[in-house]
C-alpha cells in the first residue's frame, strides 16, 4: 500500500483544505446574516449550513455549487426565522471566488511538486468558481496535473462515483495505479471516509476550528494527521528522506 515516501500523485480536496472555506462564508454572510440581531454564533450557523448543502447536493447531483449555496441560503434564513434577500442569496452563491486560500497552501503545493508528486483537485464546485481559486493557487511557476468538479462528473462527494472518476483518469491518462495514491483533505465526510472505501490510504489536514465535514466523523481514522499543508510537506520530505528517496 503507498506510503508518503512511495506516493505518485495526491488528490486534494480544495475547500477547506487549501482554501479558507469557513472564513470565506463567513465573510460572504456577514453582512446579509451575521449582523441580522436575532442571527445565532456562527458555530450554529456552519453546522446548519454543512447539513444542507450535502442533502441538496446528494438529492441533486446535476445542481452546480452556486445554486447548491443560493439553496442553502434560503433555507437557512428559514430554519433561524432571518430576512431573506434573493440578492444576497445569489450573491453568496456566487462567492466561492473570493474565498481566500490559507497561508501555507500555495507554498506547500510547490514544495510538493518540487519533490515529484503528482497534484490534483477532486472538489465539490463547478468549474467557473474553480478556474477563479485556482489562480490563487497556481503561483510561483506551480499548476496542477488536472483538476475535476463536481460539474465535471455529475455528483458530489462523498459520492464514490466521484474517487472512482479521479482514479479512472488517473490510470488513462497517467499510467497511476490506485495504490501509488494518497488522498488528502480535511473533510472526513467528503473526502477520507469515502477515500478508505475505495481503498486508499488518506492524509488528514487537521485545519483549527474546522466545522464542516469533521464535527460528527470521530470514527473516521485517516493514517496520517498534520495541522497543516507546511507540515504535511514537511512530513513528506521527512519520509523521502529517511527512506532515501
């Protein structure tokens, strides 16, 4: 089974795990929901929220996110008794762009490729707000192998139509083979329990304060646990090294 010294490729999940998602929603909602006065902690808020956007995405898999986020809104203004304002519901739709990457993401990513990987995106969104993230992701002369969404496929994680796409791909256009892949991500939900059930060892980046997709997956047990993409290359190179790779 691959090991972090002996992996070919990794596919990342993207929001949350190079990109701030919660930040960027919070952010996205702050003036249209959070400063509503009878608004609960944002806490409640992300909980609500990561609970109805996967039952819309799971009850319509040919949705794109946006929509799948204008969705969430609606009903969320509706669980918590909050105004509601198609133009904000849209425009948080609409925000995934904007959502900023974390700090250590670009770097990592290059440092990673610098040591042969392989790297991919399998992640949640539609095309046209992933072509805006990825430009903040590919600097310094870094870009991914490929990179497929959910529109591309025609389901959301943690669907495994999604793993056995990105792994399909893989082999025909690659020549990788399940084994020499690690998943990473912070989403056990979306990414590492799905991931185990395809038979591929995961790499969890424990982000702090992380809500979505973590809270509620303690049974899930990724083999590997960093708290950060810096300290998952860092762990990288730390294996090559010891392994004399």
């Amino acid at each position: 089974m691959c090991q972090l010294e002996t992996a070919k490729a990794l596919i990342f999940d993207c929001y949350e795990t190079l990109i701030d998602w919660e930040r960027g929603k919070y952010e996205a909602l702050e003036e249209s929901i959070f400063s509503q006065k009878t608004c609960p902690e944002p806490e409640k808020i992300f909980r609500s929220l990561g609970v109805i956007e996967n039952r819309i995405q799971q009850e319509d898999k040919d949705r794109i996110y946006p929509e799948v986020l204008e969705l969430s809104y609606k009903e969320l203004t509706g669980e918590y008794r909050l105004w509601y304002d198609p133009a904000s519901a849209q425009a948080f739709g609409d925000s995934v762009g904007s959502w900023p990457p974390f700090p250590d993401s670009a770097k990592a990513l290059k440092r990673l490729k610098e040591m042969g990987l392989k790297l991919f995106v399998l992640s949640n969104v539609d095309n046209e707000s992933f072509a805006v993230t990825r430009k903040k992701l590919e600097v310094d002369g870094f870009e991914f192998y490929g990179a497929w969404t959910a529109e591309d496929i025609g389901s959301y994680k943690p669907d495994l139509r999604n793993f056995r796409y990105a792994l399909g791909k893989l082999q025909e256009e690659f020549d990788i083979e399940p084994h020499e892949v690690l998943a990473v991500a912070n989403s056990k939900l979306g990414d590492i329990r799905p991931a185990h059930k395809m038979n591929l060892k995961a790499v969890w980046i424990n982000r702090p304060q992380a809500i979505i997709g973590v809270e509620g997956q303690e049974d899930v047990k990724p083999e590997w646990e960093f708290e950060s993409m810096e300290a998952f290359a860092d762990g990288v190179k730390e294996a090559m090294e010891e392994e004399g790779y």
